[in-house]
C-alpha cells in the first residue's frame, strides 16, 4: 500500500503521512518533513512515494450526520467513558456537518462488524434501560450509527467500502507491453469452430524493460501460483473485454509457464475481429503481446532503479494491434507517479500522454507539451551536478526514448 502526504487529514494540524485508506502515519509541521517520512518508508518498503493528494470527503446520510451529532451531545454529558480516541471525536464532527472521507468508511465498516456484539448488552441498545446510555451506545453513535437501528448506517457503510475498494483494486491492475518475434498462427480445426489457433509469448523472464523511470524485470515462476488457481483467465484484442478471443474457463486459452516466459495458445473464434487480427497476423503487421495483472511480491535495488516482479496475478493477456512504443515489458501510467511526483507534474496528465505513446496514437499538442515539460524537469541543471533527480544514466535513456517519439 502506497503512503502519500496531505495537508487535509482530520488527525493532523499540518502535514501528514497518509497511507491509501487514510490511516495516518505521523503528522509533521512542514511540507517537507512529511516527504522525508512519506519517502522513508516507501523506501524501506520497496514501494513507490505516492505523492501528494487530498483527502476525498463524500456526503453521508441524514441519519448518520444525527448519530454522528447525537454522540458528541452525549459525549459532551459525560457519558462514553475515557477510552475514547481523539480522532473519533474529529471524525464524529465531520460526520456531524455531513462528510465522511473514504478512509473512515473503510474502517467504519469494519469498526461496525467487530462491534456488533457491543449491541448485544442491553444498556447499549435499549433506551429504556437504566443504565442507558452505555459506552458501547455511545461509540456506536459516534461512530455514525445509531444503537437502536444500527442496519442502515451498516448497510451504507459496507456498500461505499466495497466500491472504494473497488476502485482500488481496479486501478492497481498494471498493463505490460511486450513487441516479440512474429507470432504463429496454425490451420482451423473445423470441428472447434475456430479461424485458427494462435500462439506466442506474453511475457519473458529477465528481460529488461526500458527505463521509465526505472528499469523492470519478471522472475522466472512469477505466473506459477495464478496458473494453478481456478481463476479463469481471457485472451482479449487491445485490453478490450468486449472482444474476447478465448478463455481458460472454455479451455479455448492455454498458459504455459516455460523457462523463458509465458506461452500462450489460442483457438480464436470465428468472428469478424479475430478473422481481422489473423489477417494482420499472418502479414506481420500485429507483433505485440500484452498482459494485465496485479502485484503479489515484488523487490527493488537499494538504489530504487530496479524493480523485479517475483509473482503475480495474471487477470488477461491481449494481442495488441497499435505500434508498440516500447520494445521490452513497459512501465505502466501508476508506476509513473514518481516521475510525475518528482518533476511536479500533473500526474492525470502525464498518464494521458504515456498512454497515448503506448497505444501508438497521434499526440495532441497538450500531451506532446507535458512530456516535454517532464524531459525538461527531469534534465539535471549541469552536467556536473553529482545528484540529479533521476540517475543521469537512465534519464538520459529516457529523454532519448521521449524525444524519439514526440
């Protein structure tokens, strides 16, 4: 999980070091102590510095904008006890005046899952109890869900969880590129209902990507775990779900883990864009593969310039019909945060443009402009200076790279 910093966190009066859910990991008084932390621990984590963001503050319902108010009330008469944490009482305020951010939903659906036992004593459900109200109603009512129908606030809280979840999980799918010798494709088999049978490789361990910024290499076995799992796994034209190819649930996909890569092979169906991609096939025209995953383990260098994939979650592979704008396994737009974060760049901006020289589409002056920008910022100021932003060897590789293709 990547960390970030903010000046926007409820826990903190300056700046704080945030992780993806908003959990807080210190708070400092400058903008720059909270990037010496913010970069510490990814460092120390082998992961990317995440960047600055603000923290996403979503309406929440009537109902618990009044619980929320109700248990600060009831804080204010004495009850609730001395357990209570500070940022409970914040975040009950906020929630009291109508927001929530997504790292207290997340922990507020957790919070209301171990806590539902807490409703269970009667003095914390049951108004009309004379011990009423007990702690547990207390914190129930702080934390935005009312003791005496705790279903809707749970329901909510489990509901906008699961999407920002989700979301997370959609946007930590990675894409790699991959420009390989000329694919194969083999005679129809009449009986399968099939143009023919496509084979090539994926991927290819040990092969070092260009850097952008840094230089990334699959391990041998790093496909092993999810080639073995049940998860069915499609072969799509362009990363595009709405042309399918095959499947390894239908059996009509099959994924080799070999020593060099992964092999794939492929009855394609008789259907008007596989017809078409075996045309650009057999002329030559379509010479890259692609692969979409998810990080399981990974490890970097001590000086953060080399990444190595050791095992992965294999979503998709995909035959990629545009120019391939890099010829070995690419850096994808998330892994560009640090060239985005490092040369004060729009990140949205700088993933537009990456992706737009990914898929060999024309440049619009806007995209052609911020990779010029991040070229530019990223050159070092002399020639001389010992510690540029990004190592000199590899930013040269890159503004070579970027240049070639502006």
């Amino acid at each position: 999980m990547p960390y970030f910093i903010t000046d926007e966190s409820a826990d903190c009066s300056g700046w704080a070091v945030v992780k993806e859910d908003g959990e807080v990991v210190g708070c400092h008084a400058t903008k720059a102590a909270a990037i010496d932390q913010m970069v510490a621990v990814s460092l120390a984590e082998g992961i990317e510095p995440g960047g600055e963001r603000a923290v996403r503050a979503v309406s929440v319902p009537d109902y618990i904008a009044s619980a929320a108010q109700r248990g600060l009330e009831l804080r204010r008469e004495g009850y609730g006890g001395d357990g209570l944490a500070d940022s409970t009482i914040r975040e009950a305020r906020q929630m009291a005046a109508g927001e929530i951010t997504d790292g207290k939903v997340i922990r507020a659906a957790a919070w209301a899952a171990r806590h539902a036992v807490d409703l269970e004593a009667p003095q914390n459900r049951n108004p009309d109890h004379p011990d009423w109200p007990g702690a547990g109603a207390v914190a129930h009512y702080l934390w935005g869900i009312n003791p005496t129908n705790p279903g809707p606030a749970r329901r909510f809280f489990e509901r906008e969880a699961a999407q920002i979840q989700g979301r997370a999980t959609v946007s930590s799918i990675e894409i790699r590129s991959m420009e390989t010798e000329e694919l194969e494709f083999r005679a129809a088999d009449p009986d399968k209902g099939s143009v023919g049978t496509f084979s090539g490789y994926a991927a290819r361990y040990n092969s070092p990507s260009l850097p952008l910024p840094f230089t990334e290499r699959i391990a041998p076995g790093a496909f092993a775990r999810t080639l073995k799992s049940r998860n069915d796994v499609r072969m799509y034209v362009n990363h595009d779900d709405r042309m399918v190819l095959a499947s390894t649930r239908a059996k009509t996909l099959r994924l080799e883990d070999r020593a060099d890569g992964l092999f794939v092979e492929a009855d394609l169906p008789d259907v008007s864009y596989a017809n078409d991609l075996r045309a650009l096939i057999e002329r030559g025209d379509v010479r890259t593969m692609s692969f979409g995953f998810s990080t399981v383990k990974d490890s970097w260098s001590v000086d953060g310039n080399e990444r190595t994939l050791n095992e992965v979650r294999l979503h998709e592979v995909s035959v990629v019909t545009g120019t391939a704008a890099y010829p070995s396994t690419t850096a994808t737009v998330r892994n560009l945060r640090s060239l985005a974060f490092r040369t004060d760049t729009d990140a949205e901006a700088l993933a537009d443009a990456i992706g737009a020289l990914e898929s060999g589409a024309e440049l619009t002056d806007q995209q052609a402009e911020v990779l010029k920008m991040v070229v530019d910022r990223s050159r070092p100021a002399t020639i001389a200076d010992p510690s540029p932003s990004i190592p000199l060897s590899i930013l040269q590789k890159q503004i070579d790279l970027l240049a070639k293709n502006l």
